[in-house]
C-alpha cells in the first residue's frame, strides 16, 4: 500500500530536507521517495502545517498495572483520551 504524507515540514537535522516541506512517499512501510512531486498513492494524508520527524514515543505512558488491568492499547485507543492530573 503506497501512503503520500502531503506537504509535512521535515525535522530530521541529518537530513538535506531538514527545515523544508516536502512530499514523502511511502510504500509498504519504507519511505520510498521525498520530493515535491504530486506522487500516486492509495491514501493521501495532508500534512499542511504539521511537522514530520522520526522516532517520537512517550516514555512516561503505562497501561494499568501488570496483571490487575484489564487494559491494552487496543481498548485504550477505543476511548476518548484523558488526562489524569492526580499523578
């Protein structure tokens, strides 16, 4: 499945697209071109005003306590999101 990021701002300091908006192409799973081509895909997601950049996870994020919750990520992503400020 080919998905087009369309018009991301690109922080990647290594990178000769860092600071500059760019399409990304990306074909099952590997970015397969970065451009300013208008590149066919099966879903185009528009970036406008967004920034792209790599390796963002959330170190401090934890699902229930092991073995007394009956949560995962899957039933986590199925209700609205929340913030509990108690912590």
């Amino acid at each position: 499945m080919k998905i087009l990021i369309h018009s991301a701002l690109i922080l990647s300091p290594a990178s000769p697209f860092h600071k500059k908006k760019k399409n990304v192409l990306i074909n099952n799973g590997r970015i397969e071109e970065i451009g300013d081509k208008n590149y066919s895909a099966d879903r185009i997601i528009e970036a406008e005003g967004m920034i792209l950049s790599a390796g963002w996870f959330d170190l401090g994020t934890s699902v229930g306590t092991q073995g007394m919750s009956k949560e995962d990520l899957n039933s986590l992503a199925k209700r609205p999101w929340q913030v509990d400020l108690r912590r």
